[in-house]
C-alpha cells in the first residue's frame, strides 16, 4: 500500500508520499504522476490538507441495503448519483460548521475513489485500471433541505460539509473492509465495504457511461446504516479498515 496526501508548511501547500514518518515532497499532484523533487519532510512537521483536488465531487447514494431500509427508500436498480461542490471538501482534524442548527444534520460515512486516469464509456472490468486509490469521507447532509427540496446537492454542499483524508491510498484491495463512524467515541455505523450493492468498479463504469471522469475525481461511495444527526461539540472519527482515521470536530458559529 503508498501513501498520499496533501500537506501545508508555512503557508505553502504541496502534495507528498507518505514513508514512515516522513513525507516525500512531489513536484506536482500525485494523481498526474508521482515525481518526486528529493525533498523530504518529517510528517510531524506538516499540517495534513485535504488530499485531493477534484474537478468533480460525485456522490452515491442508497448503495448499501440497511441504509435504504432505515431511510425508507426502494432500491432503483442502478447507482444514484449527483454532485456535491468541491468547496465543501475539508481536511482531517478540520472543524465541521453547521450551516443551519435547527435543522437535522446528518453524518454519513464512505469510502472514496479517487480516479488516476481519464475515464469514457469504461467497462465494469476495466474500471479498476482508471482508480488511482481511495480514502476515507464523510457525506454531511442537512436532512430538513433534503426533504423539502428534493434533490441532494444543495443539502450536501455547503462549506465543510465533505470532510476526506487523512490520506489516500494506492495498491490497497477494499473488496472488504470495515467501515466505521464513531461519535464522541461512541459506534453509531459498522459495516464492510463488501456489503455494498455496487462496489467501486461498477460505480466508476457506471459514472462514465454518463461524464467524464478526470484524473483527481472523487467518488464518494454510499453510505452504511445508522446515520445520526451532528451537534454542536460532537467529535467525529471514520475509520477504513486499518487506515488511520478521519477525525473532525463540529462548531456552530456564532
């Protein structure tokens, strides 16, 4: 398995390989090509950034059977998707900022594709070949403007709504990992990915049919059951099998 992410260090933001303790410095991002320039930062040094970059933030929704049961949904007999703006992305340890506290906010956890070639028309079994790696994300959602616009991306996308990372991961098999949200350490979702109805491959052959995938897309996968609401205060950790985990707070300013 590598290791990549991106990393800030006196206001200067770079991408990196993760070795140990220590972050390669790329010369450019790491879905274009890995370069490295020769330099080399210790880990503990750096601020961690949000991994990825995408043109597109593409989401999938009812992908997993308990999560359309506990949301009262039929299945549609093919993946659903729509898009969440990129500005929404946020970093690891990144405060969560809850856009409207009388509404019902969601946390939902998903594991995250991210796409390492240009992707048309592909077929499920060469869906494979176009993911660079994958990562862990969190589809935040206001429930109360899902419900009453029907449609997913204004409700999915406001600032900080998708928080990703810490980091992403190539040569990785997520045919079957645990997939986990812990809210102020308490287990609120506990699935395996290969509980999904589509897994990655048809996902990324799914999308393709339709767009353009480019190089640094993001794919957010579909979600297990026991979403839950988020609240002022609330510390948030998804975990990917082994990966380390993805940890955000959640503010509501004033």
């Amino acid at each position: 398995m590598r290791t990549f992410g991106g990393f800030r260090l006196s206001n200067k933001d770079f991408y990196g390989e993760v070795v140990g303790d220590e972050v390669h410095v790329l010369a450019k991002p790491y879905w274009t090509g890995v370069q490295p320039t020769g330099e080399v930062r210790k880990l503990a040094d750096l601020a961690v950034n949000v991994p990825v970059a995408p043109s597109k933030l593409i989401a999938v929704g009812l992908n997993y059977a308990d999560h359309i049961a506990e949301m009262k949904r039929t299945p549609l007999g093919t993946p659903l998707i729509w898009f969440k703006a990129p500005t929404s992305l946020l970093p690891h340890q990144g405060a969560i900022e809850i856009a409207f506290p009388e509404h019902q906010t969601d946390y939902e956890t998903e594991l995250g594709i991210v796409i390492g070639k240009t992707a048309k028309n592909v077929s499920v079994e060469q869906a494979s070949d176009f993911i660079f790696g994958y990562t862990i994300g969190l589809d935040i959602s206001d429930r109360d403007l899902q419900k009453s616009e029907k449609q997913f991306g204004r409700c999915k996308s406001f600032d900080t709504y998708t928080p990703v990372g810490p980091f992403v991961y190539g040569d990785v098999d997520v045919g079957d990992l645990r997939i986990e949200l812990r809210q102020n350490g308490e287990v609120r979702q506990s699935a395996r990915t290969s509980q999904m109805i589509y897994p990655p491959a048809e996902v990324v052959s799914f999308a393709s049919q339709s767009l353009t995938l480019l190089p640094g897309d993001v794919i957010l996968t579909g979600t297990p059951s026991g979403v839950g609401p988020i609240r002022n205060g609330d510390q948030l950790e998804a975990r990917i099998g082994d990966w380390p985990p993805l940890r955000n707070r959640v503010v509501v300013r004033g």
